[in-house]
C-alpha cells in the first residue's frame, strides 16, 4: 500500500513538472513572438545635408526621387533642427537625447580634438539592445567613447558609396531579432583629403571623376542650382553647389538600394524608417552656425502607424528628442527624465500639436580651436543667438575657410558676403534677435531696437531658464551667473 502511494506521489510530480515545463516553453514562445512584433528601426544620418538640396523640400534641381518616395510615404517635417551644426557633438544628441553641453560632447572626437561623452550615459543602441534589439552600424561614427556608443555590429564599406553601404547590410536586414540599423554615410560632406590647390578650384564633395560601383554619376551644370540668399551668387558658389548636389544624389541612390533590399526581406511593413542630417551644408553660413540654415534640416519619417501618407508637419522639434521617440515608437519602456528631449511620436500626424513651438541650439566648439560658444533659441517666429564670445573674432572651420564659395569673396575685398557684410560675419554682436516671419534669412538684427525690448528680455529669460534646467556650464557666463557651481566669494 505504502509502495503505491509512493509511485502515485512520483507520478503526480512528474505530470506537474511536464505542465510546468509546458506553461514556460509557451510563455517563452509568446515573449519571443511579442518581442519579434516590434518594429525594426532605420535611422539614417546623412552628413552635412540642408533643407534646401531635397526635392521634397521644394528644389525643383536636384534628383532625390527615393528620399522623395519616402516622404510621399510618410511625414515631412518643416521645422526639424539639430542642436548643434557640427558634426560630432550633433550625432552625440541624436544617440542620448541630451545636450552636448550636459554630456561632455563639447566637440570633435576625432584626430587631436579628443572631447568624448561621459561615460555613465547610455545611450540608444545601448537601450534598444537591453531591449531584444540587433544592432549595427555602418559609414560615419564620430562619437566616443565605444562603451557609451556601442553597437553588436560593425559593418564595413566605402562610406562614399550608399550603394556598396546597402549591400553590406544585408545580413541586419535579415535578422531573426528586431533590429537597429544606424546608416550614415560620409556624403554630402567637403572632400577628403584637404590638399592644397588653387584657391579657386571647387571642392569634390567626394566626387570622382570615374564614379563609384553601382552608382550612376548624376552631374549638375553649375548656372541651374539654386544659390540660397545668404551665400555670394557667384562662379565659385555655383561650382560647390553643383558638387554638393552630385554626392546627395548618390546619397540618394544608396538610399533607394538599401528600401529596395528591405523590401526584398519582407521588413517593409514593419520598419521605422527616419530621414535626417547632422547640420547644414558646408558653407559658412550653415555649417558651423546657429543660424536656420545650419540647424533647420530634413527630417522624413516613415513609421506602420502612420495612417496619412505623404503630409507635412510644422510642429518644433529638435534631435535631442530623437532617441525618446524612437524608444517609444518601438514601444520600449524608459524614464522620460533621463533625457532632455521628449517623444514627438504622438504628434507626428497632428500638425496643431499644441506645445511644440520652441526649440533651442548649444554649440560650443567644432574643431578645438574653434572656441565660440553660441546658445540660441526660437520661440514661435522670434529667435534670440547669443554670442558669449562675441568679443572674438568669428572662427572657422578648416574645410570652409578654404572653400573656393569663401575665398572668392575673401581675397576679392568684397564688402557683403550674401545677405551679410563680411564685417559683420566675423565679428558677431553680443545678442541677435530676429523675426523669422519677416526675415527668413535673418538679415536684420532687432536686439537694439527698442521696439522689441520686452521680446528681447522675454527671450533672454527662456535662454536662462534652459540652461539651468540643462545644466549648461556656460550658464556662468550670464554676469558670472554662479547658480550652478557656487562663486566661492563671501557676499
């Protein structure tokens, strides 16, 4: 008797250790199918691409039919803007949802500028890893350290040619897991290396005269790009600015080859896919400055929950909002106060999204010897530069010194360079405040006017406030505003 209840009792835990093993092999199975439902994410950021070379955008010149497709397929935003038009400390932004300022990410990485980001941030690689995701990476990089910036994947192609880059990834594409996917090519960036040549020779924008594998040569005749109001009408201009639209039509391209492949995978349906670049063209007067040209840029959303194809959105948002969103577009649990951005997702189809009417800039160095920190702010159609080195003259980047676009003004002794006297492009006043509604290109300075003095101290107010709340070092430079760190002096 004793024997059979023995064997019943072993009987009956067995049958229980079979259900229980059942029960978690089927949650298993139903975690990996949730986890295999979540959208796979494509960010591309294209290097040094303005607003104003994209068909979508409104050239009639140039040919970007695939960027064109992708925003007749989702949503094109009109005020997009980095923080910072540098190229460094702005894919540092796009990664953490910070500000450079608060993460270390002053500047360039590369070569002998050595800033690099603090290491207890993490970043969105990071976090969509933790979260099931694959990652990788391919083309520009340009932050560091690699333990903030990591990636499971590297992979490796000429970053010129967008083409070779969608065909190296092919294997990301194909992933059994969700998957990241960080896609930035070197174009339309200056040329490499910077040689000494004749002054008045334009620069490559990485094209070559033989062309790249699998990408057909798109040549732009030089009198039919259009030349935007703050830069000279001039031979030089037109002969950059035709090279600039040559390598973006390759970006172009690579861009088209890469859906085309996506669809081939049968991701298509369930992909995030987002259009953006670090700042503006590489022209003084964009790149390098806080000014529209230089932070307002593309930005081309195609998400499986957008219902309306094809609209534009006016909405303000900025790329330190970028990681939030798509953390929350790929449905990814994270603390909101971890970042200084915010999740535009819920007002990507709402055109009169309340509350999205101010964006801020922070740019403090490019190269390290181009110390000019510059905090900026626009509010509606007002928006307030402050120049906290306005005492020094105007430094600039190597490539676009050397610029034929540059130069041609330089070495002639003309008084304006576009819209501005060249006097006063490099010896910058204290405080600019502009009317964007009448004054697009930002020619008139209003901070004196009196006119404006309640606009000017409203905005100098939000300026504050924001680095406060940022934590921005160079809050200190508000009358030695010491808020932040303490004075050490007995008042």
């Amino acid at each position: 008797m004793h024997k059979l209840i023995f064997n019943l009792f072993y009987l009956f835990v067995f049958i229980a250790t079979i259900g229980l093993v059942s029960c978690q092999n089927q949650a298993a199975d139903e975690k990996q199918t949730v986890k295999s439902n979540k959208p796979n994410v494509i960010l591309v950021v294209s290097d040094d691409h303005g607003k104003d070379a994209l068909g979508c955008y409104g050239n009639p010149i140039i040919e970007t039919p695939n960027l064109d497709k992708l925003a007749s397929e989702g949503v094109r935003f009109n005020n997009a803007y980095c923080t910072s038009a540098s190229c460094a400390a702005s894919r540092s932004v796009i990664l953490t949802g910070q500000f450079g300022h608060a993460t270390g990410s002053y500047g360039h990485v590369h070569d002998y500028h050595h800033f690099s980001t603090f290491d207890g941030i993490k970043s969105l690689p990071v976090l969509l890893e933790e979260a099931g995701y694959a990652t990788a990476r391919i083309g520009k990089y340009h932050v560091a350290p690699e333990s903030v910036y990591h990636f499971q994947e590297v992979l490796e192609a000429d970053p010129r040619n967008t083409v070779e880059m969608a065909n190296k990834c092919e294997g990301i594409l194909s992933s059994d897991k969700p998957f990241f996917l960080y896609f930035c090519p070197d174009d339309p960036h200056r040329g490499h290396p910077f040689k000494p040549a004749r002054w008045d020779m334009p620069n490559t924008f990485g094209n070559k005269k033989e062309g790249y594998e699998g990408v057909e040569t798109k040549v732009y005749d030089p009198k039919d790009v259009i030349v935007p109001e703050y830069l000279p009408d001039t031979n030089q201009s037109r002969e950059e600015i035709a090279e600039y639209y040559q390598s973006i039509s390759r970006v172009d391209q690579g861009f088209g080859r890469l859906m085309n492949m996506l669809e081939k995978a049968g991701k298509m349906d369930n992909t995030i896919i987002i259009y953006i670049s670090d700042n503006g063209m590489a022209f003084p007067g964009a790149k390098t400055t806080v000014y529209e040209p230089g932070i307002q840029l593309p930005c081309i959303v195609k998400s499986p929950s957008i219902k309306n194809k094809g609209t534009q959105n006016n909405a303000m948002v900025s790329w330190v909002d970028l990681t939030p969103t798509i953390l929350n577009m790929a449905d990814v649990s994270y603390k909101a106060e971890d970042f200084q951005g915010r999740s535009f997702k819920n007002i990507v189809e709402n055109d009169k999204a309340e509350g999205w009417d101010e964006v801020y800039a922070s740019h403090t160095f490019h190269e390290i010897t181009m110390y000019y920190p510059m905090r900026a702010c626009r509010v509606g159609n007002y928006k307030l530069i402050w120049n906290t080195a306005w005492r020094l003259e105007y430094p600039f980047a190597s490539d676009l010194w050397a610029s034929s676009t540059w130069q041609g003004v330089y070495r002639s002794g003309q008084e304006f360079y576009g819209n501005r006297k060249m006097e006063d492009y490099l010896f910058r006043p204290e405080f600019e405040l502009f009317d964007l509604s009448n004054d697009p290109w930002e020619a008139k300075n209003l901070a004196k006017d009196k006119k404006y003095a309640d606009v000017l101290k409203e905005m100098k107010a939000k300026l504050k406030a924001y680095q406060l709340e940022t934590r921005d070092p160079w809050i200190i430079m508000w009358d030695h505003d010491s808020s932040m760190q303490g004075t050490g002096v007995n008042l």
